[in-house]
C-alpha cells in the first residue's frame, strides 16, 4: 500500500502557487522529497498534515482521506519542523514526554517511551537539562525524538540536516536511515541537497516550483547510469587508447576514465586490457548517477512518471 | 561483576493503551496549570507567582488576625470585596503569568507540534484558558477562603450569612477569574515578544481601569450618577463588581454600579461575551500560528 497518494493537489496562496497539480504515489519506505528552497516541500507536508486544505486535488495518507480523517492521520504520523520548535527552558525529558502525552500515550507509557525515544536518538544524560543550552545538534535530537515518542507508521521530516556541521549531518542520515529500516517506521524527509538523500533514501520524488519533476526509486537513479569509473596507478591515456582502438566509448575525468558499458564484454575489454598492458587496476566501479543529474538535464520526463520499483536492503 | 554495561535492545513498538480526547485535553489543561505556577520549570519561573501569591494573602491574614484580637467582627473584610481590594497584586500575576500560557507557544513557534498531533484547535485554546482562569481563582480563592476560616475561628456572628457571603464570593472570584483571563490571554497571544507581553497586560488592565475612574469622578462632580454607574462596565474589576452586587447580593466595592438586576445582567452578559470573544480570537490566532 503506498504510504501518501495525491491526485491533481494544487495549493495557490494568494501571490504564489507553492503546489501546482501534483500528483505522485509514495512506496513504505524512507522516501526523500527533493526541491529547491520554496518548491513547495514545507505545504506538501502541511496539507499531508491535514492542517491545511489544498486549493483542489485530493491525497491520501496511510489510507487516509486528508480532508475527512485529518485527526486520524495525526494520530499515526510524527511531524519535526525545519524551524526551532523547543521551548527552552523545559528539559528534553519533560518537553517529550508531554509530547507523548498529546498523542495519548497514557503517563507511565509516555514517560518510558520518551526515554526510550531520546536513547535511540542519541540524548543521554543531558535530556535531564533545560534544552536552552544544547547544542543545534542535541535540538534537532530533541525534534526528532517528539516526532517518534508515540511509535507513528509514517514521520515526516523536514529539513533534519539543517543546520548541521558535516559530522552531525552524517549521524542524522544514519539515524534516519535507522528509523526505516530498525525502527520499521516510513519516512518522508525533505532536503534541498540532493546528494544526502541519495544516501539514506529507497525511493526520491522530485518536485520543482510545486510540480513533480520525477518520482523513482534510488536504484533506478543510480544505476540507470551505464557507465564504469576506471582508475589505474599509472597509463591513464594508454588504458584510454587501447580501449578506444577497440571501439569501447571511454572519455578521461579527472585522474580516471570513464567507460560506457555497451555490454557484458565491456567488463572483459577492460580487463584485458589492463592485463595486457600490465597496469596496476586501483579501481572499477560502477558509475553511478547522481540524482542531481535529474535538474542538469536537458530534458526532464514528463511529470508524473510512474513510480519505479520499491528500493530493496542497499 | 562491579561494571554494568547498557545493552541496546533495540527499538520497541509501542503496542499499549492510546487514550483520547479528555485525555489529552485534561494533560493539556494540567501542563498549563502547571506552567501558570512555573511547576516543571527552571526556580526562576517560580519566584513571582508564589510571591504573588504569598503577598496576595498578607492583607487577609493580618485581618484575621485583627478580628481575632480585637473581637470586632465588623473589622473582617467583606469576602466579595477581597479581590477588588488586592487587585493590582492579581493584576500584576495575570500579567506575568498570562504570557507563560498565551505567548511562550508561539514565541519558540512549538504550537505546530500541538496541531500535528490529535490536538483540536479548541481544545488547546480551551486548556489554556481554562488554566489560566484557575490559576486566577486560586489565587483570589484562597485568601478569600482564609477570611472566612479566619471568622469561623473568631467566632464572628451570623454564621449562616457568612456562609451564604462566602459561596458568593467564590461565584464572583470565579467570574473575576474568567474576565481577566479572557482579556489577558487574547493581549499575550498578540504580543508574543519576551517582556511585551507583560507590559501589554498591565497596560490593558490599567488604562481602562484609570479611565474609567477619570469619567466616573468627572460625572460624580456634575451629579450625573447614570454616567458614573454605567461606566463601571469598562473596568475589569468594577464590572465584575456590578455583578456580584446586583445578583450575588453583595454589598458594593466598586465606584459605578448600575441600578437593579438590569444592570447585573448587563455586566454579567458582558462577562460572558469577553469570555467568547476571547476563546473565538484565541481560536483563530491559534490555528493561524499553527500554520506558520
């Protein structure tokens, strides 16, 4: 069953038009949503929400109708802003364990789970100090943790890595990582990077001024490529000759070549010919595309592409 | 062994008891009470309204005690006439107190966490105005209940009609209660900056109040007591003066007291339509910061 389903969803705000008929079909899964900064990913989620009833089109949620069972939706998914959303001077302890208690989880639930919650996330002992004094880091913790104090189905997640040097970038990707696939709860995470999402996404949609621009799984992106990165200690261009005098498509990129796979014998063209010419293979790679390719292109597909098959383990 | 090590046992799914709307509304209702005290906060939060509330209950002890040495029970302050008396000091709580509840929420922007969760629009509004309401009533509450035990242990006379004073009091400490919230709650909710919130209550409070007081002593020099009564129904607390002297039975307080049940019914529907009014703007505030 997809996790989000909208048809024709189009939200005109008085000056802009922030989603403009999309329609897009989301698998279980950690699912990125890529799009420049005002592309419409923040009133995606609002609407999603059911806080927010959109100009016209419809979606679903879980199976659920955002405009008849917005409080049911509430109740099974987590929401973390991209904004600072913590009151400062409430310890993480307490603020997530009134949070839990807003979902209904009765006291002593709502206290085990938010430590519990706030252990996964990587808050210790400082959950026990008022959240004014932590670090952008242990905040966005703190927000991704009241996000899944109640046990949701489905978090939304709005521009987690906002904000982070690259070290708590990297333990922010893990963890959401983590919560797809340990915790078993489908994510739907916004970024404006492309690169980041590509790491920890199954699937990635990709919408641009409120219109889909392509929704596929990661795979599809990354190994629709065709191409070999081939990296050799020395003999770069003599590699390169020898592999054109063959007929094989092979360009130079930087300390390495590039080799476009025409078929399986590529593979063996290229082993042979480092053997032959008795150079040292330092590295063969699949090249993969990287997703931001999709904006580089000179064309995109049209809109509303059929989703591409659910990512499996990578 | 003398180590322990934490074992990570991986995630759990939460598989117990999800409760529903009361339930949340009532941890809603109590988390503000809570908050209205600075309960669950850092001892700074707590410092002004306990002192508040232990200066709030100076004058009633020292009456008590008064009555109790002097034996002049007609010493004891009137029970209706309490909260009027101790006014700026019920003032001063509400505003301190009124932006804990109404402006903190969408000064650190935490109100989308409510409505992302199965919390209605409502019943947030409802919760919060319901605490401050209470923190109010206690606060005017207690004092109010400390003369009367105060008189029963003098021994004051005519029991049955303290009694019956008393309760009333309680009636009108609740509707005090009601109209200050209601004004003080929409004014924090607008004013969401740290400090303006507390300036723009007392403000709110005080104009109105010295205003009235101007007009009222300006019409009692030309005679014109029809002018000076009705005015009285612009002062949060001389309005809800009206009310306990025209229908609680009461003896007057404050300066403007509209003639009749009339005028009783007239405060008190004005009570009622700030309280409304109240919860309709906070609603809509509310919801609004909700999408931000």
């Amino acid at each position: 069953m997809p996790i989000i389903a909208t048809q024709g969803l189009t939200m005109r705000f008085p000056r802009v038009t922030a989603l403009d008929d999309l329609t897009v079909t989301v698998p279980e899964g950690v699912v990125g949503l890529v799009g420049a900064n005002g592309a419409g990913k923040s009133t995606l989620i609002k609407i999603l929400l059911g806080l927010l009833p959109p100009t016209s089109g419809r979606a679903e949620v879980l199976g659920l109708d955002i405009a008849r069972e917005g409080m049911r939706i509430r109740e099974r998914v987590g929401f973390m802003p991209e904004y600072e959303c913590l009151p400062p001077d409430m310890s993480a302890t307490e603020f997530v364990v009134h949070m839990a208690r807003m979902c209904g989880l009765p006291p002593s639930a709502a206290r085990e789970r938010a430590a519990d919650t706030l252990r996964h996330v990587g808050l210790y002992e400082e959950r026990y100090r008022p959240i004014g004094g932590y670090s952008t880091g242990m905040r966005q913790r703190v927000k991704l943790a009241q996000a899944l104090v109640h046990d949701p189905s489905l978090v939304f997640l709005d521009e987690p890595t906002n904000g982070l040097d690259p070290a708590g970038r990297d333990e922010m990707l893990a963890l959401i990582r983590r919560i797809g696939a340990d915790f078993g709860i489908s994510v739907l995470v916004t970024s404006h990077l492309l690169g980041e999402l590509e790491r920890v996404c199954d699937h990635i949609v990709v919408v641009d001024g409120g219109r889909l621009l392509r929704s596929q799984a990661v795979d599809a992106y990354t190994t629709a490529s065709g191409a070999l990165t081939v990296e050799v200690e020395e003999g770069r261009d003599v590699l390169g000759r020898h592999l054109h005098d063959r007929g094989v498509q092979v360009h130079p990129e930087g300390r390495h070549l590039v080799v476009q796979v025409a078929g399986e014998d590529t593979y063996d063209l290229i082993r042979d010919g480092v053997a032959d010419l008795e150079l040292r293979l330092v590295r063969l790679e699949q090249r993969r595309h990287r997703i931001e390719e999709v904006f580089t292109e000179q064309q995109a597909p049209p809109p509303g592409v059929l989703p591409g098959p659910p990512g499996g383990p990578r | 062994m003398t180590t322990s090590t934490i074992h990570d046992i991986g995630y759990r799914r939460y598989e117990g008891r999800r409760l529903g709307r009361a339930y949340v509304l009532r941890s809603l209702f109590v988390h503000n009470l809570r908050a209205a005290f600075g309960l669950g906060r850092p001892a700074r939060s707590k410092v002004m309204p306990f002192l508040l509330g232990l200066i709030v209950l100076v004058p009633a002890l020292a009456d008590v005690g008064a009555v109790s040495i002097t034996h002049r029970p007609e010493l004891l302050i009137h029970y209706s006439a309490y909260p009027i008396q101790v006014q700026v000091i019920v003032a001063i709580f509400l505003a301190a107190q009124a932006p804990v509840l109404a402006s903190r929420d969408l000064r650190h922007h935490t109100v989308p966490l409510y409505f992302s969760r199965p919390v209605g629009h409502l019943d947030y509004v409802l919760a919060k105005v319901a605490a401050m309401v209470t923190a109010l009533f206690a606060l005017m509450a207690v004092p109010v209940t400390v003369l009367y035990a105060g008189g029963l242990i003098a021994k004051v006379p005519h029991r049955a009609d303290h009694l019956g004073h008393y309760l009333g009091a309680l009636v009108g400490c609740a509707l005090f209660a009601v109209v200050l919230a209601a004004i003080g709650t929409v004014v924090a909710a607008f004013t969401p900056r740290r400090g303006f919130g507390v300036a723009a209550v007392i403000a709110v409070y005080l104009l109105p109040t010295v205003f009235v007081r101007l007009v009222q002593a300006i019409a009692e020099e030309r005679t014109d007591f029809t002018l000076e009564a009705w005015m009285g129904l612009f002062a949060p607390f001389n309005l809800v003066d009206i009310v306990q002297v025209r229908l609680l039975g009461a003896p007057q307080t404050a300066t403007g007291i509209p003639p009749g049940v009339t005028g009783g019914l007239v405060a008190l529907a004005v009570c009622a339509a700030l309280a409304g009014g109240s919860v309709a703007v906070l609603y809509a505030r509310f919801r609004k910061a909700g999408l931000s």
